[in-house]
C-alpha cells in the first residue's frame, strides 16, 4: 500500500474481513489505513516501525484478543499515547471487562456502527491530538 505521508495513519484491527474492507472505503480516501486481523498481527506491525495516529480495534479476536491488545499499548512507554477507538459487537459488560481502565481509551463504538459518527470521532481526536503538546514516540526500526 502507498503510504501519503500527508495523511493520518489508522490501524485497524479486526478479525472480520467484511468490517476491514467497510473500513478501508470509509477511511481509505483521508487516511493511510493499515489492518492486522488480531492483536499478534498488529504488533508485528508496530515492532516494525510504524506508528499509527490512531487505532481502531475490535475486542474479540483470536491469537491476542483486542483486551491484550490496549493493555499492551497503554503500558507501552511507546504506544501509550496512541488513542484508541474500540470497535465492537459485544455488549457493554464484556466491553468493560475488556477495557478496564485504560487511559488511551478515546471511545467505543459498537457494530453496527454509524460511518458518519465514526468519521467525526476520528477527526476530534486527530485535531485534540495536534492542540496536546506532547513528543511524537521516536522508534528505531
């Protein structure tokens, strides 16, 4: 995939091909969009080098589940800064169980989702992001 370094990068991380491809249309034309189908893929991905803007993942996935997946990055000196968006069809008590208190939390959706509140979470969190002073994450490759 041709990466427009102008743009935002999302990871997607979902283990459902039809959400992946809805959510490469909706997003693909503003944003570098990346995808891994579990929790493993997408560290592979980010050990590589890459840093998104933003994540968006779903909770219930094979290998490493979206759980594992946020507290792993919440208590990465590295990725801790990255939101993340939830994305998923379970019901609120599991979504709770799953997310616990994690402060990189920046919302959850559940499927079936509206495309339009799900654009506007994005780019809220895109422009609080370039208001935050904060240190991009320096990752050596």
């Amino acid at each position: 995939m041709k990466n427009d370094m102008k743009k935002p990068t999302i990871l997607i991380v979902d283990d459902s091909k039809p959400i992946i491809c809805l959510l490469k249309i909706i997003l693909g034309k503003k944003y570098n969009v990346y995808t891994a189908y579990d929790g493993f893929e997408a560290l592979n991905w980010l050990t590589q080098g890459n840093c998104p803007n933003i994540v968006i993942s779903d909770l219930q996935m094979p290998n490493i589940n979206g759980g594992e997946l946020i507290t792993y990055l919440s208590n990465s000196s590295i990725y801790s800064t990255i939101p993340i968006l939830v994305l998923s069809g379970a019901d609120d008590d599991l979504i709770q169980q799953f997310i616990g208190n994690n402060s990189n939390i920046a919302g959850v959706l559940t499927k079936p989702f509206d495309p339009k509140d799900l654009l506007n979470r994005i780019n809220n969190l895109l422009l609080k992001n370039e208001k935050a002073p904060h240190n991009s994450p320096t990752l050596i490759p």
